[in-house]
C-alpha cells in the first residue's frame, strides 16, 4: 500500500496544487477532483502520511529550485555583461592596435599585452557560470573578438614583414608556410615581362638572406622560387641555383647534362600579398 501511495502521490501532487489555486467558483470537474484528493488525504493518513504536508514541501522545494534558477541566470548574465565591461575590453583595445601596427615594437607590445589581457579573460570567465574554456572562447566569439592567444610565430612573421617589406617598393610579395604553420617571406621586383630583381627572402626565425644574382648568366626571367629552412634556388627548370646566408653568391645546382631539374623545398608556396600595406597583410594571414 505505502509503495502504491507513494507512486499516487507523485502523480498527483502538481493536480493538487492546481487545484487549490483555482478558488471560488469551480467546475464541476473541478470539484470532482478536490473529492479524489480529499478521498487520497485519507488513504494517505491511513499508513501516517500527511499529504497536504507533502504537497507543502514540495511546492516549496519546486519555487526554492525554481528561485535558485532565476538568480543563477540573472547572475550569469551580470558576469557576462560585467566581462564585456572588463575584461574584455582591452581584449578588443590590444588586437586592433596589433593589427595596426606599423612598426614591430608596436606590434610585439600589443600582442604581449593582448595575451596577458587573454590569460585574465579566462581567469574570471572560467568559474562558476561558465564552466570550461570553449564556452568562454564562445562568449568571445559572440562579441567579434579574437578566440586565441596570440601565437609566437604569428608574432615573428608580422615583425619580419614590419622590418623588412612594409613600406619597401617591392611589388611581390609572396609568403611559404611549411607544416608547422612557419612562414618565410619573400619579397622582390618583377617587370611587365617577368624580368626578376631586388630579391630577399626572410626566414621565420628573422633572419634575412639577400641573394646576389650576379652570377647567374641567364637571364632572370620567368623564374620559380624554392624555399628550404637555410636557403633559396631560383630556378627556370633548365638551370637552378642555390643561395644561403653563408653563400649569397649562389651555387649551380643544374643537372650536368643539361636535363630539367625541379628541385623541391621545406616550404610551400602559400600565398600573395596584391598589395604592400597592413590591412592586405591582414587579410591573408588573420
């Protein structure tokens, strides 16, 4: 019997409720059921329940959960206005000063400042309402703002553009990305007739390498580019030559018997700035 009432009454405890909400002026069906809870107050005081007691309780646990809830959510949207408000305003503040930099000691100070505001952001989003790191980087999503740190190389590679491209008269500007996302840059001039000069390629690391074209006989025309971690070949297919840093006049690399040669290198050709300025170099690496 106490095992039956207690399934009952689970079942009816929200009719109940209900029921003693309704007031004056019920309805027959109504009424009918007030005479079934009054006929279960007996069942139930029979085995030592008090059912309107129960119903108390219950009602009480549903609006204390129920105001629980309500306070958690309005105390989740607070902290999401309060991060809007902080945290993440020098998030937005240090990324746009880093994308327009124009020189790299600007750059550099912008994305320090921008991880360390990051590492904040995450130290007060992740707590009691949002309770990992995708739904904070969500709320960063939601609000038009970077998702991540900003990473070493993408530092080094805008400082290598700032130092040795931006504001130069190159008119190609073409960037290698090997399979760690490492970029080399590399920068020179092409006439109408695809008549190569002014080449220099930089390296992830920084640093700069200046080929000397003079000892190449060949007209430097129509060429193709290769990019390996310590050099640069230059290359029509019927002769190639490689340059390093620590031998810029380059070395022939062709074949002795004047058969093609396709030399192939650690980076791969990625992509083209069209234009030598800071929102183009946006545009093909953010």
């Amino acid at each position: 019997m106490k095992k039956t009432m207690k399934i009952t009454m689970s079942l009816i405890i929200m009719m109940m409720v209900l029921g003693g909400l309704a007031g004056c002026g019920k309805s027959e069906e109504e009424k009918a059921m007030d005479e079934i809870a009054e006929h279960l107050r007996d069942e139930a005081a029979k085995d030592g329940v008090d059912l309107d007691n129960m119903v108390s309780e219950e009602a009480e646990k549903y609006n204390s959960e129920l105001e629980a809830g309500n306070k958690a959510i309005a105390n989740e949207n607070e902290f999401k206005e309060s991060l809007k408000n902080n945290e993440m305003v020098p998030l937005k503040e240090q990324y746009e000063i880093y994308l327009n930099a124009t020189d790299s000691a600007t750059a550099k100070k912008a994305a320090k400042e921008f991880n360390k505001a990051y590492d904040e952001y995450l130290k007060a989003a992740i707590g009691e309402y949002i309770v990992d790191e995708y739904s904070a980087s969500e709320l960063l999503r939601q609000n038009d703002i970077r998702v991540t740190k900003i990473t070493d190389s993408e530092i080094q590679t805008r400082v290598n553009y700032l130092d040795n491209c931006y504001g130069q008269s190159y008119n190609k500007i073409q960037l290698f990305k090997d399979n760690n996302k490492n970029i080399s840059i590399l920068m020179y001039n092409e006439t109408d007739d695809q008549i190569v000069s002014d080449v220099v390629l930089v390296f992830p690391d920084g640093k700069a390498l200046t080929p000397n074209l003079s000892n190449i006989t060949e007209p430097i025309q129509s060429i193709s580019f290769v990019v390996n971690n310590n050099s640069l070949i230059i290359t029509n297919y019927s002769w190639a030559y490689e340059f390093t840093p620590e031998n810029v006049s380059g070395a022939s690399i062709g074949n002795a018997d004047g058969s093609p040669v396709f030399p192939e290198g650690d980076y791969s050709y990625s992509t083209e700035l069209w234009e030598n300025t800071i929102e183009e170099f946006n545009r093909v690496t953010e």
